[in-house]
C-alpha cells in the first residue's frame, strides 16, 4: 500500500526497538513491538480510548519501554539494584507492570495503556486483563466495547498448553463477561524453554485453541515487516468492526536460550545452528529497503544512530 512511507516510520520503530534489554529478550520476534504499536495506533483511529494489556515475560521490558514509554531509568535501576535480592524483596523486574497516559502522536489523541502485573504463572493474567477491561467499559458506560479494548500476548508453547487460555476463550462471547473482542498476539518462536512443537501439542498449530470461538487467525512470518503491519491492521480492524477475537500467530525463532544465560546449542543443536547464522530483522529489511532503492545507507545508519545516542 503506502509502502514507502510505512518502511521510513518501521526503520524508526525497529531501531527503537533496538537496545533490547538482555532478560527474557525478544530476539527473534522482535516485530511484535511495531505490531503491537501498529494495533494500538489503528485501533485509536477508531475511537479507542484506553488499552489494557496482559503478556508473559518474554520482550515485556521492551513493550514498557517501547510501547508504553515507561521512563528508562525506572527500568534500568532494576536491573542493578534488584537483581541479587530476590527473595522477598519485592518482584523480578520482568513481572512488574505499568499504567501510562500519553499523547498518541500517530493519530494525535490521548490514549491510556497499562500492562497488568504477572506472575510466574503464564497466561494466569488472561482474565485478569479482561475483568479490568470490562471494568473500564463498566464505568464509561461503553456497552459495544468502542472505548477499551484487550491485547493478550502469549507465547506458542504456554498458548497451546495452559488450561486458563481456553476458559478465558470461552467467556468470550458471554454476554455478561464480555470484552466485545480481544487481540491475542502469539509470539511463537517455536519453542518452549527447551521443547520441540512436535512434543508440546498435538494440533498442527499452537493457535489452535482460537478455533473454539471462531476467530480469525493469522500466521504471519516475524521477518516480514510489511506482511505483519498489513496483518496488524486487519486484526485491529475486524476487531473494531465485528467486536470478536482475533489472533495474530507471529512467527519467529528465538535467538538465545531460555534466558541469555542458557545454551540451546545442548537440546536443539540443529535449529540453533541454522539460527546462528540467520540475520536479524532490521538487517534484512533494510538490505531490501537499498536493493528497492527505498532508503540510502546512510539514512538506515542514521536511524539507528540516533537511538543509540539516547
């Protein structure tokens, strides 16, 4: 569509997105942050006032950060202070969560999103995120769910293995729990902790469970920019529209182990092996980008330049 001027405003989301902290990190799946940037600017322009989040820990210090703005250096004394004393001494930093008011400066309207708090137990935020949203739509007397919507992002594995997705999918339509339609974002990188699809689930695809309601589902390739926004702003608009679930399986890898301290290489020696010499998503879209003639080296160079001064 208005390729080139989405590419230049994704390069700048993407670069961003780039001083990925080392805990729990997106690497792989790193477009889930445009995506999600993607949904909630569409879903602004269609009169959406306040968004209420739930995600597990993977790549959540990059959405309070990236998504919501929380200010860097509240994230960053976490991570020198809090790390050694865990025990009891208040929660992991990648539990935490936030609530923040801004300016949305895509459509220039003011837009409230909070990230709930998780605990270790993924998914467990599910209906968590749906009982604040509905509360949200309660007290602003929004009965078509125009106002406050849900995103839910989960990983493939937890998605495909926790009962609580399941119920939570299920209340979906009940008139008296109703959110009036949730975007789920699956960040599936094809692995869980050190489990193979194959051994973790018995469908063909770990969104599977999205049928039992009839959503729509997308499976998208991460290291497709251009297919992902696109996939973004449908899922945004059917949701606006029909007021049901939708979800969004974003397919990626994961770059490291579990966490940055884990070595893959012992339990998945051959996909990691293939993943070791696979280039990142901002390398390969902005080679692209030259080959089209799109953007110049240096105007790439540039961009990334100006975040790393931040």
């Amino acid at each position: 569509l208005a390729r080139i001027s989405r590419s230049i405003g994704f390069e700048a989301f993407l670069a961003k997105k780039w001083t990925a902290e080392k805990r729990f990190g997106l690497e792989g799946v790193e477009m889930l942050i445009p995506c999600m940037k993607q949904v909630i600017d569409k879903s602004t322009e269609q009169g959406v006032e306040c968004v209420v989040m739930g995600m597990p820990h993977r790549g959540r210090l990059n959405v309070l950060a990236n998504v919501c703005r929380k200010p860097l250096e509240q994230i960053l004394t976490q991570f020198a202070g809090l790390e050694a004393a865990d025990e009891g001494s208040g929660d992991v930093k990648y539990h935490l969560g936030t609530y923040v008011e801004r300016l949305n400066r895509a459509t220039n309207r003011n837009i409230r999103l909070s990230v709930v708090a998780n605990p270790s137990h993924l998914e467990a935020v599910n209906p968590v995120v749906e009982g604040k949203t509905r509360a949200e739509q309660f007290y602003r007397g929004d009965t078509e769910g125009k106002k406050a919507m849900s995103i839910l992002l989960h990983g493939d594995a937890a998605f495909a293995g926790q009962g609580v997705v399941y119920e939570t999918m299920h209340m979906a339509e009940l008139p008296d729990y109703t959110t009036r339609g949730t975007i789920h974002i699956v960040a599936n990188n094809q692995i869980g902790f050190t489990t193979d699809p194959r051994y973790s689930r018995s469908s063909p695809y770990c969104t599977d469970v999205g049928r039992v309601v009839n959503a729509p589902i997308f499976h998208v390739n991460a290291d497709d920019p251009e297919a992902v926004m696109l996939v973004s702003n449908i899922a945004a608009e059917w949701r606006a529209t029909w007021h049901k679930d939708v979800v969004i399986d974003l397919v990626g890898y994961r770059k490291h182990g579990h966490n940055e301290i884990d070595e893959p290489m012992f339990t998945q020696p051959i996909m990691y092996s293939i993943i070791k010499k696979h280039k990142n998503v901002l390398e390969l879209y902005s080679e692209k980008l030259i080959n089209e003639g799109v953007v110049t080296k240096e105007e790439v160079t540039a961009v990334i330049d100006k975040y790393e001064k931040i």
